[in-house]
C-alpha cells in the first residue's frame, strides 16, 4: 500500500514546512520553515523522524486527512479537537480519517506523520515560502501527500507534557534593535509599555499590530538591511510589524527591536484580536 | 566598523559604504565564522545569522573584528552576459529625465561591467553596481502593480532585472528573454553577490548560448 495522506479538507491555510532553507538568505531566499519551531520539532522527536522532516502546518484547524496506508500521527502545537493524536503518537490505520476542528486556543497545529511528508524538495527544503512564492504549492483538497520513512527508531513516549498555546494576553521579551537609536527614549518606553493586538491581516509573514505609533527621531529613508525573524519593524505609519517564518530577507524600514528567537514560536501561535505586551528582555 | 544588535540570534555589520561591504562579504562568504548559517550583504551592511546553539554573537563579533577583508573580490566573480532588448516603457521618459536620449542611455548601461553587490526583494533579484557609478536615478512616482518578468530596471544607482513578475517601482529600460531565476538550474540564482555582469543589446551578443546567458570565467 503507498504511505499516503489523501486530504479532504484544508482548513483556511495549511501548508508543508520543514526547518526552512538556511544558507541562501544572501541569493535572496529566505529561510521560511515552520513558523513554530518548537512545536515542529516536536512532533518529529515524538515519531523518531530526522529533525529535518517535513509536517503539515494548519492555521485555525479545519484540516482532514485519510490513511493510504496504516501510518502513525501526531498533532502539536495548537490543539485542535478531534485530534486524539495532540503531543501523543497515534496509529492512523489505512482508510481511517483525521480530522482536526477549530483549535481551543493557539493558531497553529503541526500533523506530523511517521516518515514525514515526502514531496519533492525546492532548494533543498519542503517548506512553502508564500513570499517568495517557493516551494510546494499550498496544500489543496484532493492532494495525495506521500509520506516517507524513517530510518530512527521509535522514541517509545506515549505523551509530551507540554502546555498549550494561551488564549490571553501573551508577554514577549524584546531586546533593542540595530535602528532602536532611530526612535526617542519614549517610543522605547511605548513599545514596552503599551499592550497590542493582533491584527486579521497577520499571515506567515509576519503579525500586523493595532496599538501606539512610534514615533522617530531620525528622518529619511534606510537603505534595505538584513534581518530575522523576530524583528519589529516600523513602517512610516508608526506601528510595528513582527516578521516570522516568510519574512522578506532585507527591508527598508528601520527595525527599533527584536522578540527574543526563542519567544518568536509563541508569537506564531497568536490570534487575530489577541493582546500582546512587550517587555525589556535582560540584555 | 559598526556592530549593531539585532536580536538573540543575529549580528548586523554597518560599514561606510557599498565597496566596505563587498570586500567584508566576500571574506566572510568564503569562510563564515563558526556557526554562522547566513551572511546576508546589502547596501551599508553585512547581517550575520548565527545557529544560536553553535555559536554565540560575541564569539561571533570577535570573529568579524578580526577578518581581514578582501577588497580585491569584485574583479574576481563570474561573468554572465545578459542580452538584452532596449524597449522599456521607461527607456525615452528617464533619458530625458537624466538630461540625455534612449541611444546615450543604452551605450551607457552596456559600456562598462556591472557587479552584482547583494540581493533582495525576491530570490534571485541582484541589486547591481557600474564600476565608474553615476547613475542616479528615481523611482517611477507609483510602483507597478505589474512588472514583467525579464525586465532590465534602474532606481538609485542599481540596474536590477525582475527574476519573475512582480509589483515595482524600478523604471523600466528594457527585457532579456534569460531567466535569472530558475529552479531547474543549478545555480538557480544567476545574479549572485560578486558576479560580474555584462549587457550587450540584443542582436549583438557574442556566443548567446541555446539557454541564453553566458556564464564564462573570467
């Protein structure tokens, strides 16, 4: 039998995401992959997969898959229910469905299959850049994902203990950022005083925010920079804009501060609507 | 030389100008410091991205204070030719604009050897440097909301080609039918930082080969 998904339903977004295409950010490519690398990385560690296979990300639940074959499954990340697989592997026997509902709290869950997802690599990753428009196209119903193995043996854990994305307001620890001389002492204050929310036109590349402008000091244009995931950067209309996975490889807008790397997981698992403080991380 | 934060996982290098960041690109390109999984070059700067569990940003920053840069780099990149159809929708409006005519413009963008000094914007669209410089120019007052793919641009003083279609800004001088971007090549990138670039009007390239573009050593 073909070690396979065949999808049913999509949900609103769901995509294929590896650990991204480190090394190529200078050609213009940027790194894209799982916009929560923990939770990615989570569900591989649970099926004894490489760390570098592939899992579905699905934003806001809604995904359905059946079993081409008898294959083992796990969700992460945001707990959708319908899904007896969360932080638990599970056998998904040939013919059998998944189905994930609306996640509880958390945007985004990973299903990672045993093997991993097996479609042909684009510049070495199996991650979809919806920037850049690289990678395997957006998951769509009718597709047969084939799923690969693995040459790992099985870890032998029934169950992750860990907690699930908050649904409240999320605190996220920022250090300065290189144009953070860019804005007065006040905005500084601002950035790390006010609370924000999430706004709907937030996607894989970054979170737009409602919330307190800016304000600058120093006036003209920046000539484009580098940058990661994790930065904040203003726009001349004064509210930030935090970068994830398919974050542009350079901008031109001055970057006044950055989520600390290891928070920017918990940014990706941020609702439209929900609050958000930022806090000075210790430097 | 200036380091500047830029989060728990990268470095950002402010250098005085294009030149600065050329010769630090390429030594740091061609021996990254430990840990370092992208060293990303545009116009003032150097970023590096670092594997925070193989490195740390001050090991790092003490790498980057020691490496000796290699101002000699730019004369030995590859040389692609890309040829070129001088009919952009921009062509006669920005000669005027530059105070000059379509024929001037032209003998200008393909007389002397351009570089590509970094990327961005979208994979595999080089920002491009004239060795002599000069070049000065705006951008369109409203960006496309269509560029198409192949079309040869000039903004600031970059010449640029559009790896695919896109919205732009950049005006437009003309096309060439070689794809910059290709994921079926291997470079898929044509345009990459340190390769030397040269523009020959279509119907007056040398040896085009049957893909187009040429990439020869120097």
């Amino acid at each position: 039998m073909t070690r396979a998904l065949t999808v049913l339903a999509t949900g609103p977004l769901t995509t294929v995401q590896d650990t991204g295409r480190p090394g190529q950010a200078a050609l213009g490519i940027g790194r894209s992959g799982a916009c929560d690398r923990a939770s990615a990385a989570l569900a591989n560690r649970l099926l004894g997969n490489p760390p570098d296979a592939a899992v579905l990300e699905v934003t806001l639940g809604g995904l359905a898959v059946r079993a081409a074959a008898d294959l083992l499954v796990v969700t992460t990340g945001a707990r959708c229910a319908g899904a007896v697989a969360h932080d638990a592997p599970a056998p998904l026997r040939a013919g059998e469905e998944l189905r994930l509902g609306v996640p509880t709290s958390g945007l985004r869950t990973y299903v990672g299959v045993r093997g991993g997802i097996d479609v042909p690599p684009v510049l070495g990753s199996r991650s979809t850049d919806v920037l850049a428009g690289l990678g395997p196209p957006v998951v769509a119903v009718g597709d047969v994902l084939p799923v690969g193995t693995s040459p790992l043996p099985l870890p032998g854990v029934d169950l992750a203990p860990v907690a699930d994305p908050p649904g409240g307001e999320v605190t996220l620890p920022v250090l300065p950022g290189p144009r953070a001389d860019w804005f007065g002492p006040s905005a500084w204050a601002t950035l790390t005083g006010a609370a924000y929310t999430v706004t709907s036109d937030s996607n894989r590349v970054g979170l737009r925010l409602d919330g307190p402008a800016l304000q600058r000091t120093v006036p003209g244009e920046l000539p484009s920079e580098g940058m990661v995931r994790g930065a904040l950067q203003v726009p001349p209309a004064g509210t930030p804009v935090l970068f994830l996975a398919d974050h542009p490889v350079t901008g031109g807008y001055p970057v006044v501060g950055y989520v600390v790397d290891d928070a920017v997981d918990r940014c990706a698992q941020l609702r439209p609507g929900q609050l958000l403080q930022f806090r000075a991380a210790p430097g | 030389m200036r380091l500047l934060p830029s989060g728990s996982t990268a470095l950002l290098v402010e250098l005085d100008d294009l030149d600065d960041v050329l010769a630090l690109y390429a030594a740091l390109a061609g021996r990254p410091p430990v840990g370092v999984v992208d060293v990303v070059p545009a116009a003032r700067t150097v970023l590096l991205v670092t594997d925070p569990a193989r490195t740390t940003l001050a090991a790092v920053a003490a790498a980057v204070r020691t490496t000796a840069p290699r101002p000699d780099a730019r004369a030995g990149g590859d040389v692609v030719e890309l040829p070129v159809h001088y009919d952009g929708a921009d062509l006669a409006e920005l000669a005027g604009l530059l105070g000059t005519d379509p024929a001037e413009l032209v003998h200008r963008h393909t007389g002397a050897e351009w570089t590509v000094a970094f990327c961005g914007f979208a994979p595999g669209f080089g920002y491009l440097t004239q060795d002599g410089g000069g070049w000065d120019v705006p951008r369109r007052p409203t960006p496309r909301t269509r560029v198409p793919p192949g079309s040869v641009a000039l903004a600031g003083g970059f010449s640029g080609v559009y790896p695919r279609a896109s919205p732009g800004g950049w005006q437009l001088i003309g096309r060439t039918d070689v794809a910059v971007f290709d994921l079926a090549r291997d470079p898929a990138a044509l345009l990459r930082p340190g390769v030397r670039v040269r523009f020959v009007p279509r119907g007056q390239s040398r040896d085009c080969g049957p893909s187009g573009g040429v990439v020869a050593a120097p």
